[in-house]
C-alpha cells in the first residue's frame, strides 16, 4: 500500500474510530466519503490493516475563534497573514473502522469490524488503492463488481452469495427516490447474481417494466441467455395460465363488481359470499358442467359457455332462499338473468307489458347484457384458458386446436416456476419474469379512445387493479412456499429469489382503508420473510421509501441498497435503527444524481461487498457505463459462458463476450407494440388501456342460443397443452 503522506493518526482515536492530522499537502483533496487504511503491528508480529471511512473533515484555526484575540482584526481585513488559510489552518478528519483484516501466513484475511486495540499517534494513513483492495479481496469466491467506492475509481467485489449454503436466504429491499436509479442499480446487481448458476429469479412486475426492459441501460434478459439462461417472460393478459382456482375466479368476480351487475345491493357481501359458496358447487358438479358446457373442466370451457351455466344455476337455486330469504330481493336478482313472466300472484304477464320489461342477459334479446357481463367474466376467466387471446380469437373464428403455435397458448404458471425452481441437471436455473401490466398493445395514443365500449375499459381496469395482481400473486406465493416446504422435508432446499417491484403497494403497512386483497398480501409477505428463508427463498423489495414496507418485513431484511432521497424524517428515523448517526449523516451528504451523474448506494448488511462486516455500510457509486460492467466482470461471464456453451443461442459459439447481446424475441408478437406503449406512458400501468381480451371478444361471433352452445364447445375448447404439468 502507498501511504503518500495523507494523514497520520491523531488524538482521540479508539479502536473503532480515529481521528486524523491531515498532511498540509492533503488540504484541497475531497475525502468525505473516502476509504482510507492503516495498519497496526502487535508485540507477537502479527498486523492488522484497518479500512475506515472519512465521516466528518474539520479546519481548525484558533486564530479565527470568535474570542481570540485577532477575532477583530479577523474581522477587520478577513484573514492574518501566515496565519489563516493553508499556512495556519490544521484540518481533523473524523474516521469510521469499518472492516479490519489480520496477516495470517503472509495472507490478509477477514477479522472483524473494529481493532482489537486503539492505533497509536502518528501511525499514517493512505487512501485505499485498487492494489490493495485487491489483495485484501484475493480470497472473494467467484468476484462480480457493480461499482467504486465513493468518491475513488477503487473497484470492490459485490459478495453477496446465492441460497444454497448452510445460512438459507437473505432478504433485500432497494430503497430510493424517483430518479435515484433504483432500477438500473438492481438490475447491475440481478446480473452479478448470473454467476450463481443455481439460482433462480422470479420477477412479480406489476407494471411491465422488467418484462419490456424499458428505462434499462441494456437487456438483462439478452445477457442472461448469453449465460446459458433459459429466460421466461409471461404476460398475465396474454401468456400466463393461473393454477385452477375456482374461489380466486369468484373472488376475482365479486371485486370486479360482477355481481352488483346482477342487481346484488351495495351491502349485500354475505348475500355475494352465499352466491360464490353457490356457484363454486356448480363449478365442482363435473356432469352438469359437462352437460352444459361440452366438457367438465370450466378452465377449459368458452367463457360464454361458463357464464351461461353459471347465471343458469344461480336462476334456479334463487327460489331455494339460501342467496335471499325475500322473494323481492330473490326477483330482483332473477330479473336480470331472465325476463320474469308471470307476476308475484303467479299470473301470466301481458304481452303488451312484457315487451316493455327489459330482457334478462340469457333472454333471446339480451344481448346487450349479457355482452355487459361477459367483458368481465371473460377478462377474468382468460386468466385459467389455455388459449391466449389470439388464440381464443382463433378458436372463436372455429380454427383447429391443434394448429395453434405457441403464442396462441399460456404457459402454466406453477410449470414456469417450477422449473426455476428445480433446474435440469446440468443447466443453470432459468429465470421467470411474471408481467401483471394490464396489455395495452391496443392503446389508442391520440387518446380517442370513443370507439373502446364501457364495458371492455371496465374489463381493462380489472386486469390492471392493485387488487387483481395482488390475488394471484398471493397464488404465485402460496404455490412457492408450498414447494419450498416439501423440499425442506425431503431435506433439500430452494435457491429462488423473488423479486418484488413496486413493494409499497403489496407488502406496504396494512390498514382498515385498504382492500382486503391488499391487506391480505402484505400479511402473507410478513408471514412468508419470517418463514421461507430456510427453504432457500429470498425475497428483493424494490420500493421508493424505507416506511414502505411495514415493519414486520422491515426486520427480517438483511440487506439495504439505499439510494438517493430518502431525507424524510420518518424514513432517517428508521434507517436510524440500522446504521449510526455519522453514516446517517454521511448519507444525506450525498449529492443528488442528477446534478452530479454519479448515483450513490449506501450498502448495510453483512456479505454485500469484500468490506461489508457486521452492520457497518459501504458506500459505493454504482456503475453507469454498460460496457465497463462487461469489462469488470468479463473473467466469470468467459467461465460461465465456456461451462454452459451448449445452452447458449443458436449462432452464439461462446468466448468471451465483446458487447452486452440485445434483448431476445418476444413470445408474441403484441410485446413490440406493448413496449412502445409502456415506453409513451411513462412506465406506468394505464387504466386507459384496452385489455386485448376484450378485443378477443369484439371478435367472437354473436351469442348463440344455449342448446347450440353446450354442442359447439366441446372440440373447439379441448386443453392440447400436452406440455404443461398438472396442477399442483
């Protein structure tokens, strides 16, 4: 190590903080935030090099105390000749012991977090150099770098290990404001994961944004197929088939207001949660759904055929009084399904007033309303199809199942995940990134959207609500944990990160004001962080505040990337419970990107770079040069790349990698036009948006009567999807 007469140890100094006498040639470099080292030798010859980080820089001038005896003369002319500025000022530099390595047999290896004794007066410092960061970091198992240390161009290794080790998971949350490049920052970090080959990754990305890659410096998808990756990306509105759930389709069906559709008062919730016990019946009867559908299987059913028999059953179990116990209330549900035609003393209605009463939706003339119902039933229902809505489309038109291609089916959502998490021998664990943006392929930009019906911008707004996500990522979870849990008893464990995009909304503080959905997902993350860590799955928060996410999961992280903006003082106040004042007050020092082009990370938690012991932070400036990421870390992408060559695309012949690959095809064809559309707004998911779903049924052709229906369902919606695994 070049010491180059920076600053010697001063007076107080303990063994985990020391203050420094700068060296008068040192005066005008910027070394807050800086990384120095020292070293001290012990009486048995054994030393240890202790790395701190610069936390407050003083000047000190007696001479321009405000009760010297110059302080008017001060005052008078604004400095003493040879006394004040460099030639009289001394500066005292406050530093940290961050992390402390003992000389074992010539080698340095990692001690702990403070000096075993306090360093003596004089001892010189230096700033840590890329030489000796490197030797320090020597022993880093298989090292991937995301950024330098602040203020250096000092280069230290990202260390964070994969899952399958005796310490089980960690959780992570990625905290920062808008702009302070959350999203590049993880993205740099997934990528340096790809050098664990065992790990897999399932992205929940409610707005699109991992999926279509939007706002990324390159393609994290692109580079993990050139790692030998299998990379999964399924759109929930278009290549995602959700686990077969008949209580999550109702449930999905009451919120989206379906039933209040068919006349069920504002109030009426147990008079609902008695149709859905009622309708969840009808979907178990095998033989009638048969009978009335072509085939017992309601996911594999035409939506119009399944409502049909649906609002059938509920017609008939009406009267039973199990739903409504008043015949008023019993009528008035009826009425909207058939057009009642006898009176309450069981006289036959007129014809002359009949044809004045509005037509049931199942009514030969109901075909407003029953297309009113449909928009939801069948935006809801495609979420268990086999068939894409291209697909559907097709099949509606009365093309063959069996000349489908693969973007005209879903893919099962538990086979998706399950193969992240047990890869084949010898292939590294593919990643699965679960797109639950509502589509907007057909988003009109002029913003004319006249020619799009109430009824198909209802349906869009249900696939793009917070609730509708945050039920089937509770599947997702459910399926996960349950998975994780077989593999513990069998005496194995996972190695799957699940990344959570947007954490705020779904693993944020639970109160009376939001929907039970929402409220029922955030307690499932609590439960979950405290549960599956031993079966080797770790969660990724990615949220703008550290008051985001409630406090049972704040406890349970391990890890904090903590970037730019977070100067609330509820937030300071939290962060207070994890890192000392001096690196809180180092943190808000820090300069905001956008005057500076440099994007500070405050790195707490142990094993997240070579320097990270016990709970004392790093601080890094995170890359922002793609091709310089690709040159740092260019040694294990070679070796991963040689390990796995014969999984690598076709025409790559592997070697080492000259440029980050361009992102690979979409699964269909609408991902272009969806990734424009994301790009126009903002990221965001658009409640203005038409679900393609709804354009599928724009295209179908005019409700049949229900005896033709039952007939014509049963070749055409037949599951051919001899690849997917069963349900779980």
């Amino acid at each position: 190590m070049d010491i180059g007469g920076l600053a010697v140890i001063g007076s107080p100094s303990t063994c985990d903080s020391a203050v420094l006498n700068l060296s008068s040639r040192s005066y005008h470099l910027a070394l807050l935030g800086s990384m120095l080292a020292f070293t001290i030798v012990f009486d048995n010859g054994s030393e240890e090099l202790a790395l701190g980080t610069v936390t407050k820089v003083e000047t000190i001038n007696p001479v321009h105390t405000a009760n010297a005896r110059e302080a008017m003369h001060v005052a008078t002319n604004g400095a003493i000749e040879h006394q004040s500025g460099d030639s009289g000022d001394t500066r005292a530099v406050t530093i940290k012991v961050e992390a402390v390595f003992r000389n074992w047999d010539g080698k340095w290896r990692k001690h702990a977090a403070v000096l075993s004794n306090s360093p003596a007066t004089g001892t010189p410092v230096a700033l840590l150099d890329q030489q000796t960061a490197d030797e320090l970091m020597a022993d880093t198992d298989q090292p991937a770098y995301i950024g330098t240390l602040r203020g250096s161009s000092v280069r230290i290794p990202f260390t964070l290990p994969d899952f399958s080790g005796p310490r089980g998971s960690r959780h992570l949350a990625v905290l920062g404001a808008t702009g302070s490049g959350k999203s590049v920052c993880f993205e740099y970090v997934l990528a340096s994961q790809l050098r664990w080959p065992g790990m897999g990754q399932i992205i929940l990305d409610p707005q699109g944004q991992w999926a279509t890659e939007h706002g990324l410096p390159f393609s994290l998808q692109g580079l993990a197929t050139a790692c030998g990756r299998t990379v999964f990306v399924a759109r929930l509105s278009q290549s995602l088939r959700l686990r077969k759930d008949a209580p999550l389709f109702l449930r999905l069906l009451e919120e989206s207001k379906w039933f209040r559709n068919l006349a069920f008062g504002a109030g009426a919730d147990e008079n609902v949660a008695q149709a859905r016990d009622m309708l969840h019946a009808a979907l178990q009867d095998k033989k009638a759904l048969k009978a009335a559908c072509g085939t017992d299987d309601w996911t594999e059913s035409a939506p119009e055929a399944v409502m049909t028999y649906l609002l059938d059953s509920l017609h008939g179990i009406l009267p039973a009084g199990t739903i409504y116990a008043g015949t008023e209330q019993q009528n008035r549900v009826a009425r909207t399904i058939y057009r009642p035609t006898s009176d309450s003393e069981g006289e036959p209605i007129a014809e002359h007033i009949l044809d004045r009463l509005p037509p049931g939706a199942l009514d030969p003339s109901g075909h407003q309303k029953f297309q009113q119902l449909l928009a939801v039933f069948s935006a809801l229902h495609s979420l268990w199809s086999p068939y894409s809505p291209t697909g559907a489309m097709k099949i509606a038109a009365g093309a063959d199942p069996e000349s489908l291609g693969a973007t005209d089916r879903r893919r099962d959502a538990w086979g998706l995940m399950r193969q992240v998490m047990a890869p084949k021998a010898g292939q590294p664990a593919p990643w699965l990134v679960l797109d639950l943006s509502a589509d907007l392929s057909q988003l009109n930009l002029d913003g004319n959207d006249a020619d799009t019906t109430g009824d198909v911008m209802a349906a869009t707004r249900l696939l793009d609500s917070a609730e509708v996500k945050a039920r089937i990522m509770s599947q997702l979870l459910n399926t996960l944990k349950l998975a994780g849990q077989q593999q513990f008893t069998a005496g194995g464990s996972l190695n799957v990160q699940v990344v959570v995009d947007e954490a705020w909304q779904y693993a944020g503080p639970a109160d009376s004001t939001q929907p039970d959905a929402l409220v029922s997902l955030s307690n499932q993350f609590a439960g979950d962080c405290r549960d599956v860590r031993k079966f080797g799955i770790g969660f990724a928060f990615i949220l703008q505040s550290a008051t985001g996410l409630r406090d049972d999961i704040w406890r349970q992280l391990a890890v904090l990337l903590v970037g730019y903006g977070l100067h609330d003082q509820s937030d300071i106040k939290r962060m207070a419970g994890r890192v000392s004042d001096s690196h809180l007050a180092l943190y808000r020092a820090a300069p905001p990107p956008e005057a500076t082009g440099r994007y500070t990370w405050m790195c707490v938690g142990g094993a997240v770079t070579g320097l990270s012991f016990g709970a004392n932070p790093v601080f890094l400036e995170s890359v922002t040069d793609p091709m310089a990421w690709l040159n740092w870390n260019d040694a294990w992408i070679t070796r991963i790349r040689r390990e796995f060559s014969q999984h690598l695309p076709a025409g790559d012949t592997g070697g080492r990698l000259t440029h980050l690959p361009s992102r690979p095809g979409y699964d269909d064809p609408a991902m272009e036009v969806h990734a424009r559309r994301r790009a126009v707004v903002d990221g965001r998911a658009s409640a203005t948006g038409v679900a393609s779903v709804a354009d599928a049924l724009a295209g179908r052709p005019q409700r049949r009567d229900r005896n033709s229906l039952a007939h014509n369902t049963t070749s055409t919606w037949t599951n051919r999807l001899d690849d997917d695994p069963p349900p779980f």
